[in-house]
C-alpha cells in the first residue's frame, strides 16, 4: 500500500512508509481521524470532513495542514493505489513526542492519509447493547479520536454474540451511537436519531440525512431501540445498513420503508454530488 506521510508518498513495506514508535498516537492515543468513502475514485464529502477533522482537532490542540494540501494528498494517494471504490483514512496526529508520558513536548503533528478496497457490508445487521456508557459530558466527547479502545472492545463483546455492530448508550440512559456509526430508528411512524448533545460523533452521513430526510433529533431511552418499527445504522462506508435485530430481538420491518426512503434520497445525493 502506498500511503502519504508528512508530504510524500511512500510504501508501507519501507521505512518511509512508518511513523515513529515514540508518535503520541502509538503512545497515549493522541489525534484524530476522518474515513471517508470513495467514489469512482474521488473521495465522498470531503469539504464536511475536512470541517469536522478541523473541530476535532481543535479539541486536542492539534494544528491541521491547509485543506488544500490534505485534497491534494487524498488524490495522491487513491491514484497512487488505484482505488476506484474504497476507503481513504486521513489521520493527524501529536507527533513523535520526547517523552514517554501525557506530555506532547512540543511534538510536530504527523500527517498519514492511506487509502485501499473495501469489502461490501451486508444488507442488514444484528445488534447489541453494551453495559458500558458514552460519557456525553467527556473532554472528547464527540471528537473523531484514534483511542478507539473502548470501540474495540465493544465490537469484540458484538462478535461474541454474533452481531455486527454494539451500541452505546449514554451516562443517563439514553441512545447514543455505535462503535463506527450513527442510529436512526422509526418511533411512532417519526425518524428519530440521538441529538449530539446525548454524546454521538457528528456523523457525516448523519448530517446529510437529516437534511435530506424529514428526520428528527430526539433523545430516546437505549431500551427504545428494540422496541422500534424498524432502524438502521448510517455512517461513512456502510452509508444506510438496515439493522434486523437488537439483543436478539427481530425488528419487525428489515429494511423498513423509512430505510428504504432513506438509502435512497442517500444515493440520489451522492449520484449528484460527490462533495455536498
């Protein structure tokens, strides 16, 4: 795989292709990231996720290169690995630090964007609550950081009971979001997904849905979702994913009418408009 680190393209086979083992990220999970799909070898929205990366970065007090030079790289970079549908990651992140602690010691950030294939998801997905909450006030809460720990081990306990994705809830007890994903689910014939004050990652796809759907931003219980006439996941790569059981209980519409209606006023865009 070809990759772009800091200004140039190198393969990951070589030296040039590796960050060093003292980068912040590798030692206290320092930076952030944004994953992006590409299109007929353009990378979808990329204005919206250069935005959030920004805010992101912003929580962390990491300095972000020029827009300009971040496109320049992701085009780089599918050219260079001939990716025509895929997945690009672009990651900042705090830099070979001096010390082996908290502190950056002024670090300069690192800059990675890796692109590759991507396998399909399936249409639809089961599943599962997991016990331990998204803390909606937290320093990074909405942050699109690389500590994924705990996404890791919630998506390993989701595979252990034969389901594709976990969800969290919040510290209250409300819906918050998946390990990579926003949920939508259909309450009394309305749209309804977590608001981001419940703690969720400002999905992009979210964010396109809710201004090309009628959905609603609403706080509902965790337990709301089992009882839901139909739901689905959004994000990025799986764009809208059915889901056809919680805790292994069926949802009785997979995919419902309202994920039909969604998936596709989400296709029109993006057959329209690839940066929107």
């Amino acid at each position: 795989m070809i990759v772009w680190i800091d200004g140039r393209l190198a393969d990951t086979g070589s030296p040039e292709g590796r960050v060093s083992p003292l980068d912040h990220a590798l030692l206290t999970g320092d930076g952030v990231f944004e994953t992006l799909k590409v299109c007929d070898r353009v990378p979808f929205a990329v204005t919206r996720h250069l935005r959030r990366l920004r805010r992101s970065a912003d929580a962390l007090g990491l300095a972000v290169l020029a827009d300009h030079v971040l496109r320049d790289a992701m085009a780089a970079v599918v050219e260079a690995n001939g990716v025509d549908e895929g997945r690009l990651r672009l990651t900042v992140t705090g830099g070979a630090a001096t010390t082996l602690g908290s502190d950056r010691g002024g670090a300069t950030p690192t800059t990675i964007v890796a692109c590759g294939p991507m396998a399909p998801w399936p249409d639809a997905t089961a599943v599962v609550t997991v016990p331990w909450p998204r803390n909606e006030r937290g320093a990074i809460a909405g942050v699109k950081s690389v500590s994924y720990a705990e996404n890791v081990v919630a998506l390993t306990h989701a595979r252990g009971q034969g389901a594709g994705e976990a969800i969290f809830g919040n510290t209250v007890g409300n819906l918050c979001e998946g390990t990579g994903s926003n949920v939508f689910l259909v309450l009394g014939g309305d749209l309804v997904t977590p608001p981001l004050s419940a703690g969720p990652l400002a999905g992009i796809t979210r964010e396109l849905l809710l201004e090309v759907s009628d959905a609603v931003e609403h706080d509902v219980p965790l337990e709301a979702l089992a009882e839901a006439d139909e739901a689905f996941l959004s994000s990025s790569t799986r764009e809208v994913q059915p889901i056809s059981m919680v805790d292994g209980r069926p949802l009785p519409s997979v995919p419902g009418p309202r994920s039909k209606e969604a998936a596709e006023a989400f296709r029109a865009l993006v057959a329209r408009d690839l940066d929107p």
